[in-house]
C-alpha cells in the first residue's frame, strides 16, 4: 500500500520565528476517510464540554480539532458517551480516540495507549462558604460526597474511606453520578456535602458561580491526562505523539493551555 510522503512545512508563530516541521505521517487506515470519530463524555469544561448552542468547547476540544487538522485535514465527528463507557467504546472500535480528560493510570495503559497532553489534579467543591469546613479529605468523614462515574477521585475516596475506618472513624458516603452538571446540582439544593472532581473543572464552576460554590479541599493527587487510542492502532498513537510534540515545539501548545486559563497544568 502506497504510504504518504513527509511534508516539510514552514510554521510560523508570534514575530518572525520559524520552524521546519516534518508534517506527521497519516495512519494508512485514515488515508481514504475525511473525518476522525471522537468518544467523548463532553462534560468536563473547561476541557470538554457544550457551548449554549450545543457546540463543542473546550482546551481538549481544540486539540482535538487541531489533530485533526494537522492529519489531512479531517472533519470530526464527537461521539458523545458517558464517561464510565469511554473505554468500552474505543475498544468496541466505535470511534478512533478518546477526546476527553483521561488520566494516564497504570490499569488503562495495560488496555489501552495514551498520549499525555496535560496535567490535572484532584480537588473537593464545596457551597460557597464552605459551611462544614471541610478542608482536608478526613474532613470529609461522615458527609455525602458526590463523584463522577469511573472517575480517579472515586478511586482516591474509596481509599480514604478504607484509611477512615482504620482509625475508627465513619468513612464519607460517595454518591454516583454521570455527570458533572447532576453532581454540581445536587451539590446545590444540599443533597450531598461536597463535590470530588479535577481542579480544573472545579475552578471553572468556582467561576461560573462564584456566588454558590467554592474550593474546599485544596489540589492533591497530580497525574498526567492523555488521548487515547486503541493499541492496535500504532500509527495513530505515533501520528497523534507527533502533532502534540510540534505543537509543544511551534508555540500553539502553550498557547492553547494559556487560552483555558490552565497554564500551570503543561507537560514538564
């Protein structure tokens, strides 16, 4: 089968610099095809999310749609499925990647590839004022919590509640939603205490509302977010490497971070 040739291209950004960037090699399966199918669970802003028109907003969105960009100039067609069934999904090779705030955990590496991107951190909302003082996760004995389906904060909260009732404390009762919108409602009418989530979602609702909700437990638990892609598909994974690898060299990465106000969350 016939394989692309490289393109040197001229990039040029800010004044007058300028870069020579081997334009990334298209995967063959993606030769014949206009368009890259994302799965998504577009509930995640500011990274993934719906605009008032229900049109796709966010930093990994724009990502996305530059990947696309950058391999023949795709169209893109988002999937949208909730989060606990992202995995599933690629898998069943109902889309090419997962364009949503994934973290890079040693159980998803085994299933799948990721390509990092950024980094997230893990953070508990509370009603503005922060009425039960819950400042710590051991502040969180005793109280409702809600998480996010399949999330890594579920995971963090379950080992906090194994690590309460060792020192003879009540654990949190987490309750489960689908969706961060269900959560930060829930949250809001007082059906639970507290919201776990990532501190870049939590800080955008502290923004949208900052007359409701508020940080209680500060950043913990950093860890790298990626893309992923099915390991039967190298020459994606290999593609999607190489397009966020120029961007970090040509400057649009950082002005893509800089853009959703989550600079401090580059790649090292």
């Amino acid at each position: 089968m016939h394989k692309p040739r490289l393109l040197v291209v001229a990039l040029s950004l800010g004044f007058c610099a300028q870069w020579a960037v081997a334009a990334p090699v298209v995967p063959e399966r993606l030769l014949k095809v206009d368009k890259l199918v994302y799965c998504s669970g577009m509930d995640s802003p500011p990274l993934v999310s719906f605009d008032e028109a229900q049109k796709p907003r966010g930093l990994t969105v724009d990502l996305g749609l530059e990947i696309a960009k950058r391999l023949g100039d795709k169209k893109v067609e988002w999937r949208v499925i909730p989060f606990s069934g992202l995995l599933p999904a690629l898998l069943a090779k109902q889309c090419d990647m997962i364009v949503d705030q994934l973290f890079d955990k040693p159980e998803r590496r085994e299933v799948i590839d990721i390509v990092n991107y950024m980094y997230s951190s893990q953070a508990v909302v509370v009603p503005k004022g922060n009425p039960k003082a819950l400042k710590t996760l051991p502040d969180l004995s005793g109280h409702k919590v809600a998480v996010l389906n399949g999330s890594t904060i579920k995971t963090l909260l379950d080992a906090e509640n194994e690590t309460l009732a060792k020192s003879g404390k009540p654990g949190m009762k987490l309750v489960v939603y689908n969706t961060d919108t269900d959560a930060f409602q829930a949250l809001r009418i007082g059906q639970v205490d507290a919201y776990g989530t990532t501190v870049e979602t939590a800080g955008y609702y502290a923004a949208m509302a900052p007359d409701l909700f508020e940080e209680g437990v500060p950043a913990f638990s950093r860890i790298l977010t990626g893309l992923g892609i099915r390991k039967d598909d190298p020459q994606l994974t290999a593609a999607v490497q190489q397009v966020i690898s120029d961007m970090r060299s040509d400057g649009s990465y950082s002005q893509l971070l800089g853009k959703w106000h989550v600079a401090s969350d580059t790649l090292d």
